[in-house]
C-alpha cells in the first residue's frame, strides 16, 4: 500500500517537473524581448518597414492556425478505451475539450507571435483595435469550423479560407491601404461565425466528434501515435504526408515509367500545395517585416520545406524495401529523376515567391538548385540506425544522442553549408562550383 | 549478374553445403545440403521457429548463415546488389504494397521498369482475371481484402523476370481457389526454368508443385 508520504512525494515530484517545463517554456518564450534593440538593429536597421507589418504578421498566423486547426486531427480516441471504457457518453464530451486545448494552445501562439513582431518592428499601433478584433473574429471562426463536419467539397473551402488569410497579410505588407475596409473583413468573419455555427453541434458535442465512427477515431489514433513515435526517435521522414490514390488509372502505363512514379508521387501528395502557397507568402511577408534577413536563406529554406512533400515518394521506397522490389531501376536513376522533379518544384516556387517582392538574383536562383539537392539527400537516406545512437555528454550534463543527431542532419546539412557559402560575400564563380558540388553530393549520396 | 565460381561448382543451380544457422545459443538446424537446378521447386517444411524464414533470408543474402556455405547462381547471395535484386524474385514479410496504386498501376510499374521483363498483349485478362482481381483492377490496393492483396504480390513476385523465386508462407490469407492459383503460378516459374524455395504450412501446396522437400525442425 502506497503511504501519504510516498503520495506526497509523488504529487510534489508531479508539481515540480511541470514548474520546471513551464519555466523553461516562458524563458525561451521571453528571450526575444531581451535586448530588442540589437535585434531590432539586426532584422529591421534603418530599412522602412511596411506601416502594417505587425498587421500582416498576424493575417498569416492566423492562416496557418487556421488551416492546422481544420485538419481536424484532435478528432481520435485511443483503441483500448473504446474496448474497454466506451459505455458512456464520454467520447463526445472529452474530443470537445481536446478541441478547446488544441484551438487555445495555437492562438496563444499566433498572439505571441503577434506580439513579438510588434516589439522588434517597433511601428505604429493604429492597427490596434481592427487587428484585436480580426484575431477574435478568425479565432472563433477556425473553432465553429471545426466543430462541423464538412464534405470534401467544403474542406477545400476551408483550405482556401486559410490561405485567403495569407493573401490578406501579403495585401497588408506591400499597401498603404487604410483600415476601414479591414472592419469588412472582421464583419465578413463574423457573419462566417453565425453560419458555420449552424450544424456545428451542441456546445459541448462537436458534430466532428458525434459523427465519427470507430474507425475514424482509431485511424485517427493510429497516425498520431506514428507522429509522436516519429518525434520521439527523430524519425522525422515519417511526418511526410501519406499519398491518395489518383484518379488517372492509365498514368504509369507508357514509357519513362520512372519519372511517371516519381511524378506520381508528387501528385498523391496535391494536398501539399496549400503549404507550398502559405511557405510563398510565408516568405513574401517575413521578408518585408524583416527586410534585413537575406533573401538567399529565406528561399533556401521556404524552398525545401516546400519541395520536400513532393519528394517523399523516394523516402517510401527506401524506407520500405518490399516497396523498393517494384521498381526495376538502379538507385542512382530513381535519385537523378527525383531530383529533376524537385528541381523543377523549387525553380517555380521560387518564381512565385518572385512575385512578390522576392529579388531574382544569382544567389536565390543557387538557393532553390541547393534546396533541390538537399531534398533529395534527406528522403534518399537509409531509414534511422537505432544502433548508432552515439550518446555523448553535454557541457551541462545532459545526454546528447549525437549518432541520430548526425543522421537526422542528413540533407539538411548540404543546405546550410551552401547557404553559408552562397551568404559569405565570395567571388560569384566559386559560389556557383560549391554550390553546384554540393547540390550534386545531395543528389547523388 | 557477374557469375563467380565460389568454389561450390555449377553456376545454373542453388547449392547449399553444410548449413547451420544458430539463433543465439540455440540451433535451428545444422548440416544441411541442397541442390536446386533451375526448373526445380523445393519446399521448407516445419514447425513455427524451425527457421524457414531464416533460411529464405540467408537465400536473399539478408543475413549469413553461421556455418557453412550457399551460393546462388555461382554467386554469394546479397540483396544489396542490385544484379543479384534482379534475379532474385522474393515475397517476404517484408514485401508491400503502394497503398494509393491500384492493381493495374502496380504491374504497369513493375513490368515497364524491369529490363527484359515482358508486357502481356491484355495485362488484365492474361494476368489479372486469372488472379481473381478483374473486378478490382483500378481499386486502390489499400482498399483491397487482405487475400486480394496477397494475391497482387504473389503476382508481381512471378510476373517480373526472375531465375530464383523465395516464397515466405505464400498461402497465408488465400482461399482454396487462391492455393490452386498459387499452385500454377509456382509450376509456370519452373516450367519457364527458375528455381523455386517455398517455405509453406500448407501440405496440399507443397505436394501440388514442390519436387523436393526439405523437413526443418
């Protein structure tokens, strides 16, 4: 029998660890607001900013919070609980509050992010009430959303809800357009409200959760258990989206089969478009707040995680060698014709993130080539050797898995190295032969 | 595939001398000899952790044996070898499916990337309708019953171009229907000349097609 001390100590230990997380968490939080002024120096300067920046940083928190939210994937109940404790109402009821955490933890979130921009930029607050009251107005338009149960029809209306916040917020950073006509858009938001309230559920049934079946709830399960587990032992590969079947029957029959699949790939995984559009004004945007953060990185890295979706086809069949048996190629052409299709992914981002605003020049036409070949070498690597943890001791004591570490860098690596390289002020002629050395390393290893 | 005399003698057969594979301190078995010539099919019979499986991977080149020798083709198997990967048909528990393809893709990809492989005039009546997946050949496969996704893989095993074909238990989830099909598909690979190892449970495969049997355990 467990004593009271032993229960004491237990509740103390319990109390303590989570003070400690929420300390660590409102450090790292508070960091930004420590020494403003050279941060200010070194991502605004003396450069204009756009007189609603802040502004337009909260239009594209609000777009990414809203699509993350409409994926609806707090919608799950852990198998064993519906076999062995699923006789009451229960169910609804506790997807209800997930609901509520998940919709409250990412709007704090864009708030802070809010917040921190307004710090460093440092503008004017005339946006103030109108931007309080679009955050207030969106929020409770994501949460009413996903409340319901939409058709697919309607979730590509919501997915284009999302990024229609992304469009607002490039509108806002390159206008000097007054504020009235933003009250239309909070007006609009409210109306959406009233709306999409209306078969949305009980307040504490969410029509998501009372509709779904079994199924539902333990596929939904089944994939967030795969992403914790993925997180967990920095397998991270295993985050990239799962394919849908095409609805072209014919498209592997002809010749250049191989670039077919690879094509194939790229196109059961359409979805990740809309994240492609939100990293382009993702991109767009942070560069006008922050006009002192170099383009090269910016594209570099929008340009990746943009490309790398597309990519994961390759990351399947060299994670799954029984996947691997249906392709009669070598390695060496499944990478070159993946390489030509992420190519061509991140060349037309990069045109796109042009558009608006983002200079064409021979250092961000290198940095779409490099996040071309770093996309290649991070699905091209071998799944994760778990008996290469390789544990080394930090300077502050902590166990540090340095072997995984090591292979989780793979790929990204070669993209911060070029990036580096292609930052550093060197002649043009030796930026282009490293960098193309490295885009090739990538592609090839 | 480059052929290397091993030392072991002829370069057309599977030939197995003195093998003993130990799982841990314990002995699956010891001593054993075979000889396949193409054309022939053995059967791996035996209880659950006889070593069946073991033994199809020590084929494939997945895992070395503990003592003794084997060599395929003339060669010393290993899956890492692209060559060997082509000569070598395999279904194992590791084989899968691309969920989001459907049959008719599956083959589409498999028949036009392998060299040499060839491509039926009607790939849905001379491959599909005899494998029962007719009705179902642009269903995506992750929508297909677990003995219609056996009998894809099975198919995709025989229908690509292969002179050794590795069978891990082929005749879990397949009804009668599907064991007398299977039993086909293993005589049309021998009668086209590849050596055939199939571990199996069922007696009623084994004697439809299997020249030799090798009792494990």
């Amino acid at each position: 029998m467990e004593t009271r001390l032993g229960r004491f100590g237990r509740v103390v230990y319990q109390i303590s660890d989570r003070l400690l997380t929420v300390l660590a968490l409102a450090t790292a939080a508070s960091a930004p607001f420590y020494g403003l002024g050279e941060l200010r120096a070194d991502l605004v300067g003396s450069a204009a900013t756009p007189p609603l920046a802040s502004l337009a940083v909260l239009c594209l928190g609000l777009g990414l919070a809203s699509r993350s939210l409409l994926r609806r994937d707090f919608v799950w109940i852990e198998p064993a609980k519906l076999a062995w404790s699923d006789f009451t109402d229960t169910r609804v009821i506790g997807i209800g509050r997930r609901l509520w955490a998940v919709w409250a933890i990412r709007f704090v979130v864009v708030a802070y992010l809010t917040l921190a921009a307004t710090l460093v930029v440092a503008g004017s607050l005339r946006w103030l009430p109108v931007g309080i009251a679009l955050f207030a107005a969106t929020a409770l338009l994501a949460l009413v959303t996903a409340r319901r149960r939409p058709g697919r029809g309607l979730r590509w209306v919501e997915q284009v809800g999302a990024l229609l916040f992304a469009v607002l917020a490039g509108v806002l950073a390159v206008t000097t357009v007054g504020l009235g006509w933003l009250w239309l858009v909070v007006g609009l938001a409210g109306v959406g409200v009233l709306v999409a309230a209306v078969g949305s559920g009980r307040p504490r049934r969410p029509r998501a959760a009372s509709t779904a079946g079994r199924a539902e709830l333990v596929a939904n399960f089944g994939e967030r258990l795969a992403r914790r587990m993925s997180v967990l032992f920095l397998d991270l590969l295993a985050l990239l989206p799962a394919a849908r079947p095409l609805p072209w029957p014919r498209l592997l029959a002809g010749r250049a089969v191989l670039a077919r699949f690879v094509v194939a790939g790229a196109l059961a995984r359409r979805a990740s478009l809309v994240l492609a559009l939100l990293l382009v004004w993702a991109v767009a945007v942070v560069r006008l707040v922050f006009p002192l953060l170099d383009p090269v990185w910016l594209v570099g890295v929008g340009a990746y995680f943009a490309a790398l979706p597309f990519a994961a086809a390759l990351a399947q069949v060299r994670r799954v060698p029984g996947l691997r048996r249906w392709l009669g190629c070598t390695d060496p052409e499944l990478r070159l014709t993946t390489a030509a299709l992420v190519l061509i992914v991140t060349v037309l981002w990069l045109l796109v993130v042009a558009l608006f605003g983002v200079p064409l020049t021979l250092g961000t036409g290198l940095a779409a080539l490099l996040a071309a070949g770093a996309v290649v070498r991070t699905v091209g690597r071998p799944a994760m050797d778990y008996g290469n943890v390789g544990v080394a001791v930090s300077p502050d004591g902590n166990l540090v898995p340095t072997g995984l570490i090591v292979q989780l860098a793979r790929g990204p690596e070669v993209l911060v190295i070029g990036l580096i390289v292609a930052g550093s002020g060197l002649a043009p002629g030796v930026v282009l032969l490293v960098v193309l050395g490295l885009a090739i390393f990538g592609t090839l290893h | 595939m480059e052929e290397t005399d091993t030392g072991l003698g002829l370069v057309g057969r599977v030939l197995i001398e003195g093998l003993g594979i130990a799982a841990g301190d314990t002995w699956l078995f010891a001593g054993l000899d075979l000889d396949l010539p193409g054309g022939q099919a053995v059967a791996l019979m035996g209880p659950n952790g006889s070593g069946k499986s073991t033994l199809l991977r020590c084929l494939y080149g997945m895992q070395p044996p503990t003592e003794g020798s084997i060599a395929v083709f003339g060669t010393v198997p290993d899956e890492r070898s692209a060559a060997f990967r082509r000569e070598v048909s395999v279904l194992m528990d590791d084989s899968a499916l691309f969920d989001e393809f459907s049959p008719r893709q599956h083959l589409d990809l498999l028949l036009r990337s392998y060299p040499d492989a060839h491509y039926p005039a009607d790939l849905v009546a001379d491959l599909l309708a005899p494998a029962g997946l007719d009705h179902r050949v642009d269903v995506p496969a992750g929508d297909l019953s677990a003995g219609q996704r056996r009998r894809l893989l099975l198919l995709g095993c025989v229908a690509r171009p292969h002179r050794l074909l590795l069978l891990d238990e082929p005749e879990r989830a397949l009804d009668t229907d599907g064991l007398d099909w299977l039993a086909g598909l293993v005589g049309e690979s021998t009668a086209a000349g590849a050596a055939v190892v199939l571990a199996s449970h069922s007696r009623r495969l084994v004697e439809a097609c299997a020249d030799q049997i090798v009792e494990l355990g």
